[in-house]
C-alpha cells in the first residue's frame, strides 16, 4: 500500500516550491548571461551555462525541482526579441496568397 500523503506534508511542499522558485531564478539569471554571448542570432549562444545548472540540480536534487527549470526556461525564451513562438504566430496570422 502506497501513502497517500499525511499531514506532514505541507513542509515538504512549501520547502520544494521555494527551491523550485529559487532554481527558476538562477536558471533566469545565468540563461540571461548567456545571451550575451549569443552573436550570430539573438536566441543562439554557444555558452549556455542554465544546461548545467539544470543537470546538477537534478543530480543533486532530484527529479522533484524540473518545475523550477521548466520555469526558467519559460522566463528566459520569453525574454528573447522576436521569439520564435512570436515569429510562428506572426506568420500564422498573416496569410500569403500567391494569387494576389
């Protein structure tokens, strides 16, 4: 029989959002970093130091903090001028009729 959860829960919650928020974060700030290095495009770097962190969080912390990295990346893409998210939207709304 598996627990289904207890009362003893809600420290354990509370202490994973914040390393998730505090994970978020750093991914944030170092994928911010990276992008200054990025020179041919503004969404591509090659130094991306937020891979690293990623990969150590999740060996040292284990798979309960991918909300956080999931968060940072979210953050960081969203930052980055003309998104690729943004130019797929942009050219879905527009229609290019040939015929014209």
């Amino acid at each position: 029989m598996t627990d289904r959860g207890t009362a003893h829960d809600g420290p354990r919650i509370a202490r994973d959002s914040g390393t998730c928020t505090a994970l978020a974060a750093v991914y944030f700030a170092a994928g911010t970093l990276g992008l200054k290095f990025a020179v041919v495009h503004p969404s591509a770097s090659a130094v991306w130091p937020p891979a690293g962190i990623a990969l150590a969080a999740l060996l040292l912390l284990g798979y309960r903090v991918w909300p956080g990295i999931l968060m940072g990346a979210f953050l960081v893409n969203g930052n980055i001028p003309a998104s690729t998210a943004e130019t797929l939207l942009e050219r879905l709304s527009t229609r290019h009729d040939g015929n014209k």
